[in-house]
C-alpha cells in the first residue's frame, strides 16, 4: 500500500462541530466523521489532532508495540495540573515501576477483603432507598454511594463532619481537571480545583505516618506498605498523588456504569427481573468476592451496559514519533485520539448495536470476542485499567443488594439524555420511580 500524508480533514467547520458536538452527542459526531472521512482523520487544517476508528486501530494504540506513544503527555494536557503523577500520567519504565507497586493493592487477597468491608457500607448506603415518595434521581444517590465506599475501602476511615468538606474539594478537582479556563484565579472553576488538591493532599498527608504503621486492610493502608522487587516504596509525595488520582479514577467511571445500568435495567423490566431472580437464587444477604462472578445474567447486563455508555468514550495519546497507519503518515507530536463508544456501535460487528442485548455477550454468541479490542471499555495494554475487577466487584455488589431491596422504573418512552463527554453522565440525573420490596 502507498503512504499518503493527506491525512482527510474534517476542515474547520469539522472543528466547529466537534467542539459543540462531542460533549453532547460524542457517538452521532463520530459515527458521521467516520462513514464521511473513513477511519484516520485530521480535525481542522493544520491542528495537529488525529482521530482513528475502529478495532485495529484501537489494539494499534493501546498496545503500542511499537513504542510510540505517551499517555503522559495527552493525559497532562487535559488533567496535569489536578492529577499530576497520577499512574495514568506516566510513561515508560517510570510507569511499569509504579503500576507494579499499585498492582499489589489490587489483588484476589485485597479485593476480598474490600468486598468483606463494602457489603455492610452498602446496606447502610442504600438502607433508605425507595422509603419515600416521590421522584428519585439515581445520578446523585450513586455519587453519594460510591464516595462513601471509597472513603470506607480507599481511605479506611468513617467519615464524619470532614466528609461534606473532603466531598467538595473532591468535586471541585474533578470539575477543574475538564475545565477551558485553566488560570489560577479566585472565582474560576480551575482555581477551585486547585485548592481542592491542596485540601485533600493535606487530609491523605496527614494520616500517611498512622498508615504506615498499622496493619490495615484499606487501600491506603496497602499503598503506604507496597514494596516494588527491589524493596522500594513509594514517597510520601507519591502516595498523596496516587490517591488523588485513584479517587477519581474510581468515583466517576462507578457512578457512571451504576446510573447507565440502572437505566437500561429500568427500560428493560424483564432483564431487571432476570437478575431479581438469579440474585435471590445466590443469596438473600451479601456475597463474597469469589461468589460474585456466578451472577452471569448480571454481569452481561453490567458488560452490555458498558458497551452502550462506555464512561470514556475516548482515549487520546501523542506520538512521540511519525508513524504509518492505514495507508497515512502521521507526523510526531500528533495528539491522536481513539473512541470505544464507536467501536461499540459498529454494525459489522454488533447485531443491531443500539439494542439492549445482553446475551451478546453469552457463550454461544460472544459477538465481542470477534477482535481482541473490539469492546474496550477499560482500555487494553500497559495502562489498561488497573481497577477493573475492583469496579466490576463494586457494581455487583451494589446490583445484587439493590435489586432485592427496590424494584424501579421509567415513564413509558422516556429516553435518558446523555452528556457523553468527558465522563458519561444523565443530563437529568436519571429520574425514577422507586417500590421498596422489603
Ligand atoms: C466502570 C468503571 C471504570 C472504567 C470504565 C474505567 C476505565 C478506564 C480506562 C479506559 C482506562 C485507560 C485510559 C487510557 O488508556 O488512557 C483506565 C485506567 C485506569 N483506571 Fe479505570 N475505569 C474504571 C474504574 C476504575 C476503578 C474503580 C479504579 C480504581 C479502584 C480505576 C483505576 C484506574 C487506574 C489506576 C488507571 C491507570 C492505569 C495505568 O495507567 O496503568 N479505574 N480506566
């Protein structure tokens, strides 16, 4: 095949459009470019942003067996100054040292211990649900959930009185880290931000000594004591801005799934009872890390549901070389930009994509094992998410006790309107009906 370095541009009308388009309708705006310009394409005349489509190119970029990309510099750009040194914002052999130490929080032992603790968190958490009347939004009551079980898992602590201010400068670092106006000033969202830094890297500081010296089982507690081949752990400094990082990674994405999963469950009453049943039929209490895995009908639910609303729907990178894909030459220091949700949607892939079909994912069909990185939620590679199996424990472990204690709905024909972009999230926070079953 020739090598062509006319890359096709979606002109800068295509600029435009993304730009007003991409936060509110990311699937539409790519699903258009793509069946327009095919699947390597420059946004604008002479910006230096490439977008590609597809499953090759999404297994070309994530594995990068050619060593030419850096999450590093992408990730710094949109969330430096909030994140910085987070594990997502490293590269190379700094990022291999530093995902090896973390992986030590995150295996089999660790995540049962995390289930055994987050059970009683969740009854507590959803312990009024559905008791009054009256409209019930599902996006903030994940938010409030899931911030409380990170507090309780990552952080070992109850949180008292200092859990209204660490949620708000909670927020206020995530809000900031997609802000335009990225200036230092009082009054502006990015400021806010920064101060919300401030404020937590002091709260997690503080209790670094009392972590270090105890035995717990919390993920705090397991960062200060992880120790890499050659015995070394990581700083102080290292472990405020892992945390800073990891309570984000995991709030938002959670949140997300629950609130898209409880929607689809709420459309599709007869998939919400299937899983009614099959939880009843585990267990009528809680479930151990081992025994989640058996809710199958679930579990399809949860992994269609992130094929529907991946919570990313796009993962960027820069070249730090030139390279050749597709029949382009794409020059170095190109940011390029990859999107699950399109690959999600792909109708020689998927059988009618825009259906809630959880038995896709079954045995018999399995439609995303046609390619390796055909449904790609998570990512794939080195920075593949490191938290999967702790998000998908999460959502189980909330679906199971949910499902058994209220059954919800929708208004006939209600369609949930989706803000797609930076995290996947219900632009009405998800009004529903709530019925206590118990
Ligand atoms: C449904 C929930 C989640 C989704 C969809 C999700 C998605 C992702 C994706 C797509 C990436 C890769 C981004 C890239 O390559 O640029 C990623 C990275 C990461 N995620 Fe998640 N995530 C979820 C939950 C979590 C949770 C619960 C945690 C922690 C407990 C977590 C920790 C991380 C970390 C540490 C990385 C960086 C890995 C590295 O750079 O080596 N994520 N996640």
């Amino acid at each position: 095949m020739s090598v062509s370095s006319r890359i096709p541009s979606t002109g800068w009308r295509g600029v435009v459009q993304w730009a007003r388009g991409f936060r509110d309708d990311a699937l539409a705006l790519t699903r258009q470019i793509h069946s327009t310009h095919g699947p390597v394409v420059q946004q604008g005349g002479i910006l230096r942003t490439v977008s590609l489509f597809g499953p090759d190119a999404n297994r070309m970029l994530l594995l990068d067996r050619d060593k030419l990309f850096s999450a590093k510099r992408s990730w710094e750009l949109i969330m430096g100054r909030i994140f910085g040194g987070g594990l997502l914002l490293r590269d190379g052999e700094d990022h291999r040292h530093h995902r090896k130490i973390m992986q030590e929080a995150f295996k089999t032992h660790a995540l049962e211990s995390y289930c055994e603790r987050m059970n009683p968190a969740i009854a507590d958490g959803i312990a009024d649900w559905g008791s009054e009347s009256g409209t019930f939004y599902a996006f903030p009551a994940f938010k409030h959930l899931t911030l409380n079980l990170a507090a309780e898992i990552f952080l070992g602590e109850k949180l008292g009185p200092e859990v209204t201010q660490l949620n708000r400068s909670f927020e206020a670092t995530v809000a900031a880290s997609m802000s335009i106006l990225r200036l230092p000033i009082p009054g502006l969202e990015f400021h806010a931000g920064l101060k919300g830094r401030e404020h937590m890297s002091h709260f997690f500081r503080d209790l670094i000594p009392q972590k270090r010296a105890g035995e717990g089982s919390d993920l705090f507690s397991r960062l200060c004591r992880a120790e890499a081949e050659d015995g070394s752990r990581y700083t102080d400094q290292e472990i405020v801005d892992h945390l800073n990082f990891l309570m984000m990674a995991a709030h938002d994405t959670t949140t997300s799934t629950l609130t898209s999963l409880m929607y689809l469950l709420a459309k599709h009453p007869e998939w919400q009872e299937r899983v009614r049943q099959e939880s009843r039929a585990l267990s009528t209490g809680p479930v151990a890390y081992d025994d989640l895995s058996k809710l199958e009908t679930l579990t399809r639910c949860m992994h269609e549901t992130l094929r529907r609303y991946p919570p990313l729907s796009t993962i960027p990178r820069v070249a730090e070389r030139a390279f050749e894909f597709e029949g382009y030459r794409i020059p170095a220091r190109t940011m390029v930009s990859i999107y699950p949700i399109h690959t999600h949607h792909m109708e020689q892939y998927w059988t009618d994509p825009f259906q809630f079909d959880p038995d896709r994912f079954s045995e018999g069909r399995a439609e995303h094992k046609q390619h390796s990185h055909l449904w790609v939620p998570f990512g794939g590679g080195n920075h593949m998410c490191l938290g999967l199996r702790f998000a998908e424990m999460q959502i189980r472990a909330v679906l199971h006790q949910l499902v058994q204690r209220v059954r919800w709905e929708v208004p006939a024909g209600y369609e949930m309107p989706v803000q797609e972009a930076p995290i996947s999230k219900p632009k009405d926070r998800l009004p529903l009906t709530l019925t206590r079953l118990h």
